[in-house]
C-alpha cells in the first residue's frame, strides 16, 4: 500500500529492498500505485512496463505456494461440485408413496405407466394410440370416478378434432390434421365452476419408441393426481381439466384441437403442460409466462421439490434447441398462460427403442406427482387464478438453489436490484479512482490495462479451444464426449485453464515485471473481473433479459466480500482466514452458476448426438466448456498473481492436455455404446422408399426405389461404414431439381440435415398406395387461377409445394400467401389423420405473371408408413441387422410422387 511517512515513523526490522516492508506509524493513502519506487539506501533502477511506467516495487507480503493455491482451489471446486451432486441424487426427502389418502402413489402410478408403454409405440392413427390407449384412459377414468367422493364431479368426453395452423418451427411449415383423438376429462366442484386450470399430457409417442418417459409418465402422473384429488373431502374452489392428447409428436396438433375447439377451453385461465427431453431424473421448469408472475410464485410456493431456471426459458425461446412443446400452442392460440415442466436427465436414449418404464424410477416418478399435484391444488384454489389477466404484469426472474427453494421476483424488482449493484460497484471504483489520484497513482490506466489483458486473454483462450474442436473433428474424432462425457472437460478444460495460466503469467512476468507488488496486482485483478460483471450487468439488464440475475450475483456478492475484508488483505495479506472468507463469499455464485452448467451441459450434450451433420459439435462442446472455464476462473485469476511461481502449474496441464488429446486421437474414446444398462447409441434413419416423377401431361418421366439414409449427427457414416461398406460417399444422395430435393422428408430439417446414402432397392410393394388429384381448376376474376386437389393415403402425409418461376401462391383453404413459410421457395404441409378420416381437400389459388402458363407448380406428395404391415419390408429388416449394436434405427417406407400443374 502507499504510504505517508509521519515524522518519527521508523521501519520495521528487515525491511528494505527485496523484503517485507512495514512501516510503524504510517497512515494509509488508498493503493500503492505501479509508478511508486523503493529506495533504502539503494541505487534506484526503474523498470519500465509496457504501460510506460516505472514499476519498481517491494514484493509487498509473503506470497502463496503455487501447490497450496491448487490444493485449496480444487478442494474449494471439489465442495461445491460435491454439494450439487447431492442435490441432484437427493430426488426426494423420504421413500415413495404407497399408501393412500391425500397423498400421490407412485406405485400406482407406475402401474399406469407400465399398462401404457406395454401397447408398444403409439403414434398417431395406429391403433395402439386411437383404440387400446383411448380405451384404456376411458377405463381408468371410470374407475377413478366409481370411486370418488361426492364433493367432485367427473366428466370426460372424447374429442375428434379437426383443423389447421401454420408454424415457424424448423423453419416453418403449415400443419393439417382430421380426427385425431384427445380425451378429456373435467373434475370441478359438485356446484360447478366458471375458471379452470388445464393439465396437458400427450399418449401418442414417436415410431419404434414405446414412449415412456416422452409422455407416458405424465399421463401416468396425472392419472394418479386425478384419483387423488376425486378422493379429496375438501372441495376444490376452481375446476381442474385434464387433456390427454393423442397428436403431440404430429408437431402439436391434438392441443391445437382442443384448445380452439373444445367447449371447455373457454374456462382455462392457466396450464400446466407436462413433457420430456430426457429419461426420468428430475423435471425442470424451463419456461412460464407469457408476463404471468403469479403462476411462478404459485409454483415457488406450493412445490416440494423445486427445479426452475430462467436461463433455461430464455436460452430455449431463443430457438437454439430444436424442440417445441404444447406450450407454445395453448400460449399462442389459447392466449392463457402456462408453466412448461420437462424431464432432461439421459437425453441419449429419448425417443430411442430403450425409452421404457423400467428406466424411470419409482422416486422420479413420485417426486414429479409430489410437485405437479401441489402445484395444481394451489392454483384450483387461487383467487388469481379467477381474473388472471389482471395479474398480467410482466415476466419474472426465478430459479431454484440446489432443489430447496426458489427465488422468485418480478423483473421490474430484478432490474432495480440491478441499478443497485451497479451504483454500488461505481461508488467502488469511483473511491478507488478519487484515492489514487490523489496519492498520484496511476490506478485508472492499469485498470483499463488489466480489462485489455483479460480480453485478451479471453479471446485467446476461446479462439484456441476452438482450434482445438477443429483438429478433433477434421481428424474424424469428433463426439469422443458422447458416451465419455469427462474426457470432454478435461481435454478442453486442461487447454482452456492452461491458456488463461500461461497469459496472466507472461503478464505478470514481462508486463508488469517482478518486482511490482503481488498484493496490488491481485486487488488490481479483482477489481478488473468485478467491472468486467459489472458491464456485463448493465448489458444484460439494457437488453430486458432475466437471466441478468446471473452477472449479478458475480458483481454483488465478490464486492460484498471485498467491502468486509478488503482493508485487512491490505495490511495483513492473504492469510489462511482472510482466504477462507474470500472463498466463502464467492461460494454463492459459484455453486449457483455450476448447478446451471451442469443443467446446460445435461440437457447440451444429448442434444449434440441429433443435431444434425451440418454443425461441428465439438465446436459447441468446447465453447460451453471455455465458457464455463472462463466464468469459474474469473476471480480465481487474482491468485495468480499471489503466487510464487506456476511453471509446475502450466507444466502439469500441459501434461494433462496432451495425455487426453493423445487418447483420443488414438480413437480410445469411441463416440457410442449400446450397452443396456446405459446406451448411448448413434440415431440412423431408414426409409425404404419409391419415388415417381410426373411430367405436366401426367406421364411417369422417372421412377426409381431404395433405402434412403439419414444420420442425425456429425460422425454422419464413417462408423458404420467397417460393418456395412456400401455406405459409403460413393452413394451419397443427390438433391434433385424438385422440391425438398425430391426425398420425402418427414419434417422440414432438410437445412440441417444436408449429407445423406440412397441405396438401391426393389420397389415398394404397397397395398394402399396415397391417392392424390386435382378436383378442380379455375380462372378467377383476378385472373389468378384456383385448384383443388384431395389426398388420401396413410396417417401420415406430407406435401412440398414449388410454385413455378413467375408464379406465386397468394391464397390457399389453409391460410393465405403472409401466414404460409417457405424454404428456398418451398411450401411444407404436415398433415395427419386418425381412424375414419375422409380424404382431405384443399385448394390453392396462384397468380402467374404469364397469362397461358404451361406450368404453374409443382407439388410432390410423400406418404409415411409409421406402423403396421406395411412400415418395413424384408430388405429394411434385413439392412436393420447388419448395424451395430449402439446405433438406433428407426425405419419405415415412403413413396414420393412428383406432379407438375
């Protein structure tokens, strides 16, 4: 520290050039700046820093062993780790359920889940979903309703809605759909009730998936709060309705039919809609609203179990994971708003062959009625719940502290906290800079020196870790972390923590010099993360985000602690006690921030493995670990400066990093596992399909069959490639001059799915091939020109629409030219029935610049066959077989017919 010796003030024992300098009876004057020199009896020799200032200085306290600063780090990292694991085991504070009363069984529960899962897969218009499932839904209602108390009563009803919407999921697409199947069922007081909250499920499941935890489960969890709540003596002051819909995986369309046509929806004032991105574990609220803080503080409060994050809402409404849920449908169409919950632990085998009840237990399933029933209590009872809307006050900042509690509060209070700790970090700095001014310290410049540093050293630490993610793909080692999820945290995470090492090293050594005081540095580099969070804060809560809570907690609480023993470390140095209580004080954001990273990275990871072959994911592996590296080190970077020496440090990395590189260049970490206790499997697509192409006379202009591949990840088919070698470039599919590239893809992902094998096959035998021709065509006075067609086929079809050069769709019977997406000029149109659905027609009207147009547009027509006799045939089978073992294979057969108008 600078100091002002008073007259009669002497030096302590020792001291001098090279020592511990004390000076008895000096008062202190703000930070001892980098400019100030030492002479006892010494020849002054300035050093000159990059900065242009002499920054000769005494070494100022004892500094730290390089090997206790780790020890106390990883021990401090190790803790805190160690508490979230606790966390995250700690499903539940006591044994499942299994009596009765007011209390969620999850046995019985189970037993729902595994008479629903034991129909195998159920997608929509199967008659496992339409016929066993409905029925069986139908039989436990009545059951349930035989057996309630007669303060409630019960109706259900099924419904068969038909209807149409257009949505700008994976780039957009307009949806059809005809009789398909939502059972509903109301429980409302014995006098009735004006207001409702709505429960949301979905029966159907994905082809070749039994569909356990996505959305069996929760149907089986609200049957269960069903038969608790029929049973209750005490009488609910609002009615519960609970939709079990039958066409969720059809991209949202039985909450569609309710929520626009059922007579019950007008009594919905809030949701909650239950889904899956994962396995069992625990189920996350990742997103409420819309601007609805009560439903929030409801869950807060009536909850047992909490699990919510803001972040996670923010990050998935950005559109960065490709997924949407019913949510979306009864917020945007209903205008009521909800509260999404998901399951996301072991993502890796959602919608796979090994999503089955057996590997959902029994404390998950009873942890998710635990909450989800106390939460719908509590809203059946609220009076917001009455007159919702004029709760409507804007969003809210929440999340949970290791499953405990959660905090809760509006955003508006969010961001005046934000003023708050931003005032209060200028007041800091602003004292810091009064005081070095006037002891004639140059404290401003090395501040901004010290946030260039660090920038710096950020973007060379990320661009190198990127290098990195690179080499491993370009080496064909890509997704080693799939299945060895460590070997990604320590290859990146040895790199990243050696690069920001190295550089604050080399400035410490060569910028500032050695002898320049190590306890000014360290306060210098605190104070540079501090206004680093602070400006990250400030940007945060400028952009309206609720995740601005996060850069506050690392600007509030590191500045709390610097206030309470900042003057001490000063005077004493860092000492054991001082240590501890820093530590402590930076515990809070650092154990909050890991819990979010492990949310990130369990929900990130699985997601990579069918993200698509366009995207390198290693490149987003490595930068969620540079940025969590980055964030867990901010303030650890101060202790570098402390320290006597790192080169064991950097040498140790070093070591670490080039021992993981070498395994896994080696291939010692291969990607997947189809080991049944915990399969992480590569996911491969097979169609067996027939195309036929049509010329604008009808005529069949080309006609070829085979087995069309997709992979769903970046190692596309270089695995698989030993067992099966005629998947191989050599057969990679071309993309026609036809719409969607003349495959019949299931849904638009085409943009990110671009690489993909088209084997050679015998042509589909089928029995009931899709039916599809123009009705009729017209000149309207507009002199645009009408065409109806109908199309009849399978319960599932799909339409890639291409109008001609010159031409455009301005109308259609499904919405007009503004509310229809398309990609690179074509038209996708998702369309799914039940049973009994007559052929479905639609009409199209398109003005064309020509006025006798020999072509006007294109449309193909391509039909799925998801279940049933005709979803595979012997060569499929037989192609199946010859995978491995850890990949996936959903497989089905296609035709795509081509028709030029």
């Amino acid at each position: 520290m600078a100091a002002v010796v008073r007259e009669g003030a002497e030096l302590e024992p020792g001291a001098g050039p090279g020592r511990d300098v004390r000076i008895r009876g000096a008062r202190s004057r703000g930070p001892e700046p980098l400019a100030a020199k030492w002479e006892s009896g010494a020849k002054k020799q300035p050093r000159r820093g990059l900065h242009g200032v002499a920054a000769v200085l005494p070494p100022g306290p004892a500094q730290l062993s390089e090997v206790a600063v780790w020890l106390v780090a990883a021990a401090y990292i190790l803790l805190l780790w160690g508490a979230i694991q606790l966390s995250l085991q700690q499903l539940l504070t006591g044994p499942a359920n299994s009596g009765g009363g007011d209390a969620f069984n999850a046995l019985r529960a189970r037993k729902y889940l595994q008479d629903i899962t034991d129909f195998g897969p159920r997608p929509t218009g199967s008659a496992t979903s339409e016929i066993l499932t409905v029925n069986y839904l139908l039989d436990q209602v009545q059951k349930i309703k035989a057996e309630s108390t007669a303060v409630h009563t019960i109706a259900v009803d099924v419904q068969k809605p038909t209807g149409f919407f257009s949505i700008d999921f994976l780039g957009g697409f307009t949806s059809y759909y005809a009789n398909v199947a939502n059972v509903v069922v109301k429980l409302e007081p014995k006098n009735g009730a004006k207001h409702a909250v709505l429960a949301n499920c979905h029966f159907d499941s994905v082809a070749n998936s039994p569909g356990a935890s996505d959305d069996a489960v929760s149907c089986a969890v609200m049957l269960e709060i069903l038969n608790v709540l029929s049973k209750s003596s005490s009488p609910l002051q609002h009615a519960i309705i609970f939709v079990f819909n039958g066409a969720e995986e059809n991209i949202l369309q039985a909450s569609h039919g309710f929520i626009t046509q059922h007579t019950w929806a007008k009594l919905v004032r809030a949701f909650i809609n239950l889904e899956a991105a994962g396995v069992g574990g625990k189920e996350i609220v990742f997103q409420t609203g819309p601007e609805n803080p009560w439903l929030v503080q409801a869950y807060a409060r009536a909850a047992k179990h909490p699990f919510a994050s803001v972040v996670g809402q923010e990050v998935f409404q950005s559109g960065v994971i490709p997924s949407d849920t019913d949510f979306r449908i009864y917020r945007d169409y209903g205008n009521i708003p909800g509260i999404d919950l998901a399951f996301i632990e072991n993502g890796y085998i959602y919608h796979t062959k090994y999503d089955t009840a057996d590997r959902i237990h029994l404390d998950s399933i009873q942890r998710a009625g635990d909450n989800i029933l106390a939460v719908l209590q509590y809203l059946a009872m609220s009076e917001e719940l009455a007159d919702s809307t004029q709760y409507r006050h804007g969003s809210m900042v929440f999340f949970d502290v290791l499953g405990m509690f959660v905090v809760a509060y509006p955003k508006r209070i969010g961001t005046i906290i934000n003023c708050l700790v931003a005032v209060a970090t200028a007041l800091y700095l602003g004292r810091k800079f009064s005081l070095s001014k006037s002891s004639g310290s140059l404290y401003r410049s090395d501040l901004l020196y010290g946030i260039g540093i660090t920038i710096i050293c950020w973007f060379i630490t990320i661009v190198t870790i990127l290098i990195v993610a690179v080499f491993i793909s370009l080496t064909g080692h890509s997704m080693f972390w799939f299945t060895h999820f460590y070997a990604s945290v320590i290859l990146y995470g040895s790199i990243a923590l050696m690069k920001l090492l190295l550089i604050h090293t080399l400035a410490k050594n060569l910028f500032y010099g050695k002898n320049v005081n190590k306890v000014y540095l360290s306060e210098l580099y605190f104070d540079v993360s501090l206004t680093i969070w602070c400006c990250i804060l400030i940007y945060f809560t400028q952009r309206d985000l609720c995740s601005a809570y996060v850069p506050g907690l690392w600007v509030a609480f590191p500045l709390l602690v610097k206030l309470l023993i900042g003057g001490q470390l000063k005077q004493k140095g860092p000492t054991l006690k001082l240590m501890a209580i820093y530590f402590l004080g930076l515990s809070i954001p650092h154990l909050l921030t890991m819990y979010l990273f492990w949310t990130a990275f369990e929900m990130f990871t699985p997601i990579l493995g069918r993200s698509g072959t366009e995207i390198p994911p290693d490149i987003v592996q490595a930068s969620i670990i540079a940025a969590c590296t980055i964030i867990l080190t901010t303030y650890f970077v101060s202790l570098i400066y402390l320290c006597r020496s790192t080169k064991w440090s950097l040498l140790s990395l070093a070591i670490v990093f080039l021992g993981s590189a070498s395994l896994v260049c080696s291939g010692v970490f291969f990607p997947y596992s189809g080991e049944p206790a915990s399969p992480h499997p590569k996911r491969i697509f097979l169609q067996h399909i027939t195309r036929t192409f049509h010329s604008v006379n009808g005529e069949v202009v080309k006609k070829d069959s085979g087995i069309w591949i997709n992979g769903f990840d970046y190692t596309l088919m270089s695995h698989v490639t030993p067992y099966i070698p005629e998947i191989n470039d050599t057969l990679r599919s071309p993309c026609e001059n036809a719409p969607f590239c003349g495959f019949p893809w299931y849904l638009p992902v085409h943009s990110f799915i671009r690489k993909n094998w088209y084997l050679p096959a015998s042509e589909l035998p089928i029995r009931e091939p899709v039916a599809f021709r123009l009705i009729s065509k017209y000149k309207l006075p507009s002199q645009s020109i009408n065409m109806t067609f109908e199309v009849d086929g399978p319960s599932h079809i799909t339409l890639y629409i291409r109008p001609r050069e010159g031409s455009s769709i301005i109308r259609s019977s499904v919405g007009n030219a503004s509310s229809l997406y398309s990609t690179d000029g074509d038209y996708f149109f998702f369309y799914s029935h039940g049973l009994q659905a007559p052929p479905w027609q639609f009409w199209l009207e398109i003005q064309t610049v020509d006025p006798t147009p020999d072509e006007m547009v294109v449309i193909a027509v391509a039909s799925h066959y998801l279940f049933g006799d005709e979803q595979r045939t012997r060569e499929l089978i037989a192609l199946e077989k010859r995978f491995p073992e850890w990949c996936f294979i959903s497989s089905w057969t296609s035709t795509y017919n081509l028709f030029v108008f």
